[in-house]
C-alpha cells in the first residue's frame, strides 16, 4: 500500500487538521521504530562461488558500514514461484533476492505487484551495461553459459571452440553434457545448427529440437545444477559441456586441465530485488544500492568469475584476472545477451515441451 502525504493546506482544505496529525505522528514514529529495529537483513544468491565473493564485495563491507547483519541463503532453482508465495503470504523468508531480467518479466506479468521500486541512484549511468539498472533491479554482475572442455582430452589447437563443433561428434570425441533446461539448451541448439547469435529471438523451437535430435543420443548426462557441472568437469566424468563461466573458472582454479571455449555463448545480468511489502524495504535499499559501486562490484571478481555491470570496476581489476571474465573485450565479443523478455513469456511452456523431449 502506498502512503498518501498530505500538506497542511491539503488538510485544512479536508477538515482533516487534527485527525491528520493524529494519523501521522504515530506513522512516522512507526517507521522511525522500524529502521531502529532492522539489524539483520537475508540475502538470497545462488550459492557456491556467489556467497563467497558477494560475502567479500558486499556483505560483510555492509555490516561493517551500518552494522546491520546480512544472512545469507541460497534461492530455489526456479525462484518465481518462491517470490509469488512468499508476498502473497506475507511470510518473507528474504529480504533481498539476486534474479536475473527473465524472472521480472514473470513476475510483473501475473497481475500484482511482486517487486519494490529501488530508487538506486548512480552518477555516472553511462557506465553501466545496458539493463544493469531498471527500477526494480540493479544488476551486478554478468555470467555466461559457455563451454567448458577439458584439456587432458583435447590438445592445444585441437578443442572445440563453438557449439557447432560440440554438435560435430566425429571430429570431437568425448563425453557431453548440457543444462537440463530449455533456457540457453534451445539457443546452443540453434547456433550449432548456423543461426546466428544476433538471429536467434523469436527461437525458432522446432528447429532447435530438430537439432537437439542430432545430438541427443551423444549426451552422457543432463546436469541440473552448477555445483553439479563443475564437479562433472573437476572429476573428468565429462569431456565437454554447456557450464557457467563462474563455475568452470572455480574447476579450472582448483587445478583442473580443463578452459572455456566462449564462441557462440550466452550471458546474463544477475540483479537484486526487493519483495513487495517487505517490512525491511528501506535498510533493503540501502544495501543494493550499496552494491553498484564500481570498486565494492571489483572485490568478487578475486572468487567469483563473474564480469562487473560498471566498466569503472575494471580499474580496480588485476589485469591478468580481467582477462577470465565474461565481459572483457575478447571474450564478449562472441556471446550474446540472453533473451529476458522471450524466456519470460516463453519459459513456464517450453520447459514443459522440453523435459517431455528429454524423457521420452
């Protein structure tokens, strides 16, 4: 519910004068006891690297600088759901929650309103990749889906570079895997099969699982979550596989001989939210707007192999480092930005379609 302020000319003209001060005080005391009571805030990412480098980039420097502690806790694989129930409930098991461009588009799609305004301010907005600050989401980092092979297996100058040789099983031999998810499965499949990265919205999804046909018989495994597909890639049980940048970069960091093909992949903007109605909306938008500081968004990059969503971060970025994120020049040159707005009207359908393609 949105509060109405009135001025005192506005009251008078009411016959509201006495009754409206008497409304007012003990609102503005109530808040004023609510931002006094706000010592902790929950913090929803998607775990693994992201704790660790959002705990050094944002977290703990938060508490350090209000001394409201942030609880961290891990989101669902699909979270829309877990949003949807959590405001119409009124039970807020977050505060705050990392989502990415294609779950705003489901929520602001089903009728009421399932996220708050940020109000996030920035200086310098030029600075900032395209859709990074909305006014429901402030984007802080950039991920890719890319391929992530190993090197025991291929030989420098003989390793897949692209989707169309992950599709070619005769030259490349070896144990595949890919996302068990039609988001980034059905546009991998499109671009091995000669679409072009800057062709492929609207999908054309018969012909993506017309090409998914070619390859299926050759997919060891189906992984569904990223912890999963790195320890698929650290153990050597697969040869080659779509996987999250972040996640092959934590394999290839811990000794791994595997590296990242990043031709013909995809990337992302992951963001904070506020629930609607949360009762810790303003310590909330504190902390995200906290976040889009340029030098706080370089600290993460030390443990998590995400880009920044401010190019201003990459001043405070150890060159070498700079060159295994998502976004420097070499490497985002051959990705293409996610579909947001088809994947939000297509997702709930195409996920249907597709898990009765993989098990049938």
């Amino acid at each position: 519910m949105t509060d109405k302020h009135y001025s005192r000319r506005d009251a008078l003209k009411l016959g509201l004068g006495v009754v409206a001060t008497a409304a007012v005080a003990p609102m503005m005391v109530s808040r004023k006891a609510q931002a006094a009571e706000v010592t902790t805030l929950t913090v929803a990412d998607v775990g693994g690297p992201y704790g660790t480098g959002f705990g050094k980039a944002f977290y703990r420097p938060f508490e350090e600088a209000t001394g409201i502690k942030i609880i961290n806790t891990v989101l669902g694989p699909d979270p829309v759901p877990q949003f949807q129930m959590m405001v119409d409930t009124k039970n807020y098991l977050f505060d705050v929650a990392l989502l990415n461009p294609e779950h705003l588009v489901r929520l602001n799609k089903l009728g009421k309103p399932y996220l708050e305004d940020l109000h996030i301010q920035v200086p310098d907005p030029q600075n900032y990749v395209k859709g990074a600050i909305t006014p429901q989401f402030g984007g802080v980092s950039i991920y890719a889906l890319a391929l992530g092979y190993r090197t025991d297996t291929f030989a420098q100058g003989n390793a897949p570079t692209n989707w169309t040789d992950f599709w070619n099983t005769t030259k490349f031999k070896g144990r595949r895997g890919l996302w068990r998810s039609p988001v980034c499965t059905l546009e991998l499949a499109l671009m091995a099969d000669g679409v072009a990265p800057d062709k492929l919205y609207p999908l054309d999804v018969d012909r993506a699982f017309r090409s998914l046909d070619k390859i299926r018989s050759s997919i060891d495994i189906w992984w569904t979550s990223g912890a999963q597909a790195t320890q698929m890639l650290q153990s050597g049980e697969l040869d080659m596989m779509s996987i999250w940048s972040t996640r092959a970069q934590t394999a290839i960091d811990a000794g791994t001989p595997a590296s990242i093909a990043w031709g013909q992949g995809l990337y992302n903007i992951d963001g904070f939210t506020i629930p609607h109605g949360s009762p810790k909306v303003d310590a909330a938008r504190k902390f995200v707007q906290f976040c889009m500081d340029a030098k706080r968004q370089s600290l993460y990059t030390s443990d998590l192999a995400c880009g920044p969503t401010t190019v201003k971060a990459y001043d405070f970025i150890d060159k070498q480092k700079a060159l295994m994120l998502p976004t420097a020049p070499d490497h985002i040159k051959g990705l293409a930005l996610l579909g947001a707005d088809y994947w939000g009207e297509h997702q709930v359908a195409l996920t249907e379609r597709f898990e009765k393609w993989v098990i049938s």
